[in-house]
C-alpha cells in the first residue's frame, strides 16, 4: 500500500512514545485493511452459494447442478457476469484511486478515509438489498470505489502517525488486517450458508457494513496526520497534533523535518514527469513489476474463488467452505512470519524462499487434479482432497510471508522523496490493473485450461523467482535518503541508470 510521502529520514530518531492516541489510531484505520480483505474473501463465498446462484445467476447454478462429463466441473462456474460481480470491485477501485490521490493531498487522509467510509456504507447496503444483478454490480462498484480511496489514505495515515521505529511493521500490519478480513468472510460465509430459507448470502453481505460503519466514525472522531496538516498550511494545528500523538513536548526537531520535507516535496511541480526521468527507471520498474508478478503468482484466483475451486476439484459445498476457512487462518499467522522475519533475514530471502515453495505446491496440485479427475466420478478422493488442502496451505502461506507484503513494503522504501507519491500511485495502479484481469479471467481460465492452470502460475512464479535473484536488491536495514548509494549505485545491473549526473526535479 501507499507509504508515507512525507517521512522523516530513516537514520533519525526523534523523541515519541507509543501513545494511545496513536493506538486508537491505527485501530480506527486497520478497519479500512479488515473492509478490504473482507470484500475479497467474501465474494468467493457467495457465488458457491446455491441460493445466490439460483437468484442471480440462474444458469450458472443449473450448471452445478448436474455434471455433464468429465471437463463440467472445470467449466461449470464459467461465466461473464459471475466473473465480474467479483472484478467489477477492483476496476471501480482502480478508477477511484486517481480522484483518492488528489483527495488525499488537498482534502487530507482524515477526510478521504470518512469518504472511503461512505462510498463502503452505500455498497454494503446495495448488495445486501439487491434485487437484481444491476443493484449487486453497482454494490460492488460502491465498494470498490472505497477500496480505492481507502488503500491511498489507509496506510499512508499509519506511516505518519507511527513512530519511527515501528514504522515498517506497520505497514505489513495492514496487510496482515487485510488477511483477517479475508479470514473473517471465511468463517461468516461458512456460518450463513447453513441458515434455513437461502437468504444468508444477506448477512455475508450485510455484514460488511461493521467495518464500514467503524471506519467511518474513526475518520470523524481522530485527527489528520501533522504530515496532512502542515502539508496543507495549518502549521500550528499539525504541530499541536505532533505533540498530541508523540506523548511529548519535544516535538520541534521531527516538526521542522516535516516542514522541510514539505517545502521540498511541493517544489516538484511534475512527479510524474520526475518519475520517467533515467535514475528513476529502478524504482519504478522493480515497483511494476512487483505488482505484475505479486498478482501472477495466483493467489488472488485461490483468495477470490477458494470455495468455487474446492467445489471444482469435488469437495461438497460445506467442505468447500471450511477448507477455504483453513486457507484464510493460514494466511492471517503466515503474515505474521513476515512482521518477525523481514528485517532480519531481509526481503530477498523470504521471496526466493516462497519462490520455491509456492512452484512446488502448484506443481503438485496440478499433478494430483491431472491425474485424479480424469474418471468418470469428477471427484477426489478423500486422501487426495486433503493433499490439495495442504498444498493450497502451503502456497498461501509462503505468499503471506512474501509477496503479499513485500510487494507492497518494497516499492514503498525505494522511491525516493520528490517521487515517493507518484510511484505509490502507479504501484496501485498496476496493482488494481492486474487484479482485475486475475478477477475477470480466472474461471474462464479454469474452463480452458483446467489443471494446467496452476502450471500456468508456477510458471510464472519461476519467472519472477529469477526476476528477485538477478535484478532484485536487498534493502534491508538501508535508510531510504541512502538508497541510491547503498543500492542502486552499488548493484550490477541498475548503476548503469545512476552513471549520468543526477539532473534537477522538474
């Protein structure tokens, strides 16, 4: 997610004390994460739903209901509209993040997350109201458009507010409040679709309107960050808040750090037109391709569709749920493996770890669904089952301690000042892109290419495990203003970039 664009120098360390303010903060704001992975995992849940299916996707659920030789149950959930009442969510928040980057920096964090609030609140009550496919469709637009202004300010209000020191654990802990959204949906899912009368894909629905209505009360009850304040000329009030949320008087040194990042950052009146410049090519084609590879490794099929894929690979409807429950506690402790282990073993070694261990898990899932559902029965047995629960297991849990977060975290330390807030809104960008394609195309993907469809991810996650090994550098423990002479300047391939005299930010 977007980082701080005004952040004090990492090698400083100014006076704060973990305040409850601070607390309350960042508690107010996990909601925008908990809303997120909510919205992700509860999707998948729904459309399994047979009373869901009947009422809005009528030939979707005849399809289910019947098999119709041995390729149905790869194909039985393949369909435009089911694909995007799960896609239409990313594409609406794609559109919203450019009108949340102007929000963010005009309006404030504090009111772009109050609109974010909204924009969730509407959704949450379309689609759980619906009637028609429209009425679901513009939910989750609403929704989307949330998920958009709520990414941009979200985690950039927690990189401001934190002390320095827990700055980065931060970050990854809003991945980690995305994880227990997604786990929260699991479980929501698996308890609604055991309620008589086929209504309860309403209260999966409906239930989102929990974090929707906390995010939105957070946004009117806390204070903007100082960064927002003294950014947008309140001077006096950003540092009142500074000494508010710091637990001290001491407040002058990180005051006048903010002051100047401020005047720096405004000098630059084209970012974007900065960011194409060649010394900032590194940065932004490792924060590209992050999000291109994060989204490729597959993990959004498998978030999106777990229940739809269980059922797929001839689970029962019940046995689809619970096992996509399993998955959804895997991610929520894997991601904290990350928040331990990052900043000692570094970022490079947890993704060529998960690499290897990501190919391996789609390889054999892909073997056991090519061998085993090729009779006439369409369905696995029970040892076979729980071999590609465990395999899911594994794939999602060396994703949370990998690429989920540091796809993020990466991009986020390595741009620098002048161009901080415009690579974080082309890193969402590309994320959202990409999201949506993954959303759009992945049951006429399992249509098509049946197993072959996780060979088709482990191939990928090949690719991008060579991508970290040659053209990745190690950022681990190296202050963000060093970055350019510790990293870029010193790797083998992109010093290259920095060989020309760094010219003036246009």
């Amino acid at each position: 997610m977007p980082a701080a664009v005004f952040a004090a120098p990492a090698a400083v360390e100014f006076e704060a004390k973990i305040t409850p303010v601070v607390i309350i903060s960042c508690m107010m704001a996990a909601t925008g994460g908990l809303m997120f992975g909510y919205d992700i995992g509860v999707s998948g849940g729904v459309t399994s739903m047979p009373s869901f299916l009947k009422e809005f996707f009528p030939v979707v659920y005849e399809r289910t209901q019947k098999h119709q030789g041995d390729d149905s149950n790869y194909c039985k959930y393949d369909n435009e509209r089911l694909q995007l009442f799960t896609s239409s969510l990313y594409l609406a928040a794609l559109t919203a993040t450019f009108f949340a980057s102007y929000t963010t920096r005009v309006l404030g964090r504090k009111q772009t997350m109050l609109i974010a609030g909204i924009f969730f609140i509407v959704g949450t009550i379309l689609n759980a109201t619906a009637v028609s496919l429209l009425m679901l469709i513009l939910g989750r637009i609403s929704l989307g458009c949330g998920v958009g202004f709520a990414n941009q300010a979200v985690p950039l209000f927690l990189s401001e507010i934190a002390p320095t020191r827990i700055r980065g654990a931060l970050n990854i802990l809003f991945q980690f409040d995305v994880t227990v959204g997604i786990l929260f949906a699991n479980l929501i899912n698996y308890g609604t679709s055991k309620i008589e009368g086929g209504w309860g894909w309403r209260v999966s629905l409906a239930l989102a309107g929990v974090p929707a209505i906390l995010l939105t009360l957070g946004a009117i009850l806390v204070d903007d960050t100082p960064n927002s304040l003294i950014e947008r000329g309140h001077l006096e009030k950003g540092k009142a808040v500074l000494r508010k949320i710091r637990g001290t008087e001491n407040v002058e040194p990180e005051y006048l750090e903010i002051v100047e990042a401020s005047r720096i950052a405004q000098e630059v009146k084209h970012p974007f037109r900065n960011l194409l410049m060649r010394q900032n090519r590194p940065p932004l084609v490792i924060a590209i391709m992050l999000q291109v590879f994060q989204q490729f490794t597959g993990i959004n099929a498998i978030m999106f569709y777990a229940p739809v894929l269980f059922n797929t690979v001839g689970f029962g409807n019940d046995a689809s749920l619970y096992s996509s429950v399993i998955t959804g506690a895997v991610n929520v402790l894997s991601t904290l493996v990350s928040i331990y282990s990052v900043d000692k073993i570094g970022r490079r070694m947890l993704l060529l770890e998960a690499g290897v261990q990501m190919f391996i898990s789609q390889m054999i899932i892909a073997i056991v669904l090519g061998l085993k559902l090729q009779d006439n029965s369409n369905d696995l047995s029970r040892g076979m089952a729980i071999v590609v629960v465990l395999m899911v297991c594994s794939f999602v849990s060396s994703f949370a301690w990998s690429w989920g977060p540091l796809g993020w975290l990466i991009p986020s330390e390595t741009f620098p000042l002048e161009t901080r807030s415009a690579g974080q809104s082309v890193t969402v960008c590309v994320n959202m892109i990409f999201t949506f394609v993954i959303a759009q195309s992945f049951l006429s993907m399992l249509c098509h290419m049946k197993f072959g469809i996780f060979l088709f991810f482990s191939g990928w996650v090949l690719v991008m495990s060579l991508f970290v090994m040659f053209l990745l550098p190690e950022t681990k423990g190296v202050p963000i203003e060093e970055m350019t002479e510790r990293v870029w300047k010193q790797h083998w391939f992109w010093k290259r970039f920095m060989d020309d005299e760094t010219k003036d930010s246009v």
